[in-house]
C-alpha cells in the first residue's frame, strides 16, 4: 500500500492540486501578474546595464529601473486613460443631445456626390437615406450605451485598479532584481529535456518583448499621429478616434483606415478639400508607413510570425482576455509553434537515430 509508485502519484496530485490553487489564488491578479513579467522582460536589459554601473547595489539599480518604467509606460498611459474616460464621457453626451449626428454627416456626403455615384449607390439599394439614418442612429445609440456603460465600470473599479497598479509595481521589482534567479530555477523545475526548455522559454521571453515592443508601441504610434491629425482638422473625439486607430492599427494595411477615411471621405464631399487632401497625404505617407518601418526595427526579422498568426492570435485573445489579450494571444500563437516544430524535430531525430531504418535481412 505504500510502493514507490503509489507515493509517487500522490505527490505528483498533490502538486497538480497546490499548483491550481495557488493559480485560483493569483486569478483577481491576473492582469497586473502579465503586465508585471511583461514589463519585466522589456526592461531587464535596461537593469543588468544599471547593474554593471553599480555593482552590489541591485535594490537601487531595480528602483531605477522601476522609475524609468514609471515615467516612460506606465504614467503616460494612466495619463491617457483618465483622459480617455473624460473624452468618452463627453462624447456620449454630445451623441445623446444631438449635437453629433452621423445621420446628418451621411446625408451631406450623399448629396454631395454626382449622379452616377448615386446611380451605382441605388442599384445596390444603397441610398435609401431613411434606412440609413436608423441604422446610423440606432449604432450610435448602442455604441455610445456601451461606450457609457465600460466608462461607468472603470470609475466603479477604481479601488481594484489601484491594488492591482502596485501590486503589478511590486512584482515588477522583484521580478528585475531576483528575475535571473527565478528563471534558472523554473528551467530546473520543468520536467522537460534541458534544450527544448531552453528552447521554449527563449520563445516565450522573445515573443512577449516582441508583441510589446512590436504591436503595442506601434499601435500607439499610430493612434497618436492620427489622434494628433484628427485634433489640427478640428474633428470632435480626437483622443477617441486616435485610441481606435490604435486597436484597429492590428489589421494589416486597412485598420487605421477603417477611421481615418470614412473623415477624409467627409471633409472631401462637404467641400472641405484642403483637410481631405491633407488627411489622406498624412495617413497614407506617415500613418501607413510606421508598421513598415517600425515594426522590423522594434521586432526584428528573426522574432516575426506570419502576419496572419499574428492577427488572427491577437483578436482571439483580446475577445477571450481584454486587453491582456494583446500579450496573451500572440504568446500563446508562439507557444503553439515552437512545441509543434519541437515535436516534428524529435521525430525527424527519432527517425535519423534508426528507428526508422529498413529491414536488411536477405
């Protein structure tokens, strides 16, 4: 009743059961927990190269580090986030009195087009203007409840945002000074054959500093050069605007697009042309050009999935996790491959050792 076999299996539960529990436990930190390893791992070059300036003073080069992080990340994006929250506030305000009608906007782009436009518009039934205008109006209804109702959630979570926002500083601090220690310890702790662990955490440090560096920075690189075009043109919501530009700035070639035009559209068929012209230029010459030139610079060539990978991994996890989905989906993506070639590569190694080798008998 007691063999080794036994003893063996019940341990083996007992740590599945510890190692859950301890997941559940950490579960309402969850997102400060990623965003603290995330950070961590971008800015641990930055720490070991504090660290050789000031040996044997690993607490102040870990606080240094955390205060750069502080002041470059994170307070310009709490900045942003408070002020989003103002400008969605205003904006559902101005959507409910009326005094933006998209409606409205819809109406004037359709007058101002020539007949032949119209022609084309009315064979795919397209310029029923009543139709139109409930559906514009009824999207702006829902859109801005929802926009509301998220606003709402954020004030009501502000004590929960807080705790996590020094919890995830906390494990930030300790994760760039004790960071090398922990990951010799977890590579000696999986039950896994020393290169593919190697291997497999490489990836997974790899690809998070990557979707950080890659995605999120030029994302807001984005989003800020168009929220800054959208505020010189006087277009309403430009903080608004130039936040969607950067979550849609994941869809390769057309996502700032998607926001960005639909104005450009509007200035040129209101007689506006200067401000279309310059929007269009802008968008397309500045805008257009950052992920080319960004992103191979921030990511490198060695580092990138396949552009549909990335998208696809990226939009499942932003639906399954939120935000954190930025991170998650496209680790998870990376994950996914490097097992699956790490597999493949075992077998072609079994097959090249011999045991794929024909049968020689006469």
């Amino acid at each position: 009743m007691n063999s080794p076999q036994l003893q063996r299996g019940v341990f083996l539960a007992l740590l599945a059961a510890v190692t859950l529990a301890f997941g559940w436990i950490l579960m309402p930190f969850f997102g400060a927990v990623l965003w603290g390893v995330a950070l961590a791992i971008l800015f641990t070059p930055l720490y070991k190269r504090l660290g050789r300036s000031m040996p044997r003073r690993r607490n102040l080069a870990a606080l240094a580090t955390l205060g750069i992080c502080l002041v470059i990340v994170i307070l310009p994006m709490s900045l942003v986030g408070v002020s989003l929250v103002q400008e969605i506030a205003l904006f559902t305000q101005k959507i409910r009195s009326g005094q933006l009608n998209y409606a409205a906007y819809f109406q004037q782009v359709l007058e101002a087009l020539p007949r032949w436009a119209i022609n084309l518009l009315n064979r795919f039934n397209l310029v029923d203007v009543a139709a139109w205008q409930e559906r514009i109006s009824a999207g702006a209804a829902q859109g801005s409840q929802i926009i509301a109702s998220r606003a709402l959630t954020i004030g009501q979570n502000t004590f929960d945002f807080l705790v996590g926002f020094f919890v995830m500083l906390y494990l930030l601090y300790f994760l760039l000074r004790d960071g090398a220690a922990l990951s010799k310890t977890v590579r000696e702790a999986l039950p896994l054959a020393r290169p593919h662990t190697h291997y497999l955490l490489n990836k997974f440090t790899t690809v998070i500093r990557a979707t950080v560096k890659g995605n999120v920075v030029v994302a807001m690189v984005q989003g800020g050069l168009g929220g800054l075009a959208f505020w010189v043109l006087g277009v309403q919501g430009a903080l608004l605007w130039g936040v969607m530009m950067a979550f849609l700035s994941l869809l390769p070639a057309i996502g700032a697009a998607l926001v960005w035009g639909p104005v450009a559209i509007y200035f040129l068929a209101t007689g506006a042309v200067w401000k279309g012209v310059a929007l269009i230029a802008f968008c397309v010459l500045v805008i257009g050009l950052i992920d080319n030139i960004l992103r191979p610079i921030l990511v490198g060539k060695e580092t990138q999935m396949p552009d549909y990978i990335v998208l696809m991994s990226t939009i499942g996890g932003i639906a399954l996790f939120g935000i954190n989905g930025f991170v998650i989906g496209p680790v998870i993506a990376a994950l996914f491959m490097a097992a699956w070639s790490l597999f493949v590569e075992s077998g072609d190694l079994d097959d090249a050792s011999g045991n794929g080798t024909p049968d020689q008998t006469p």
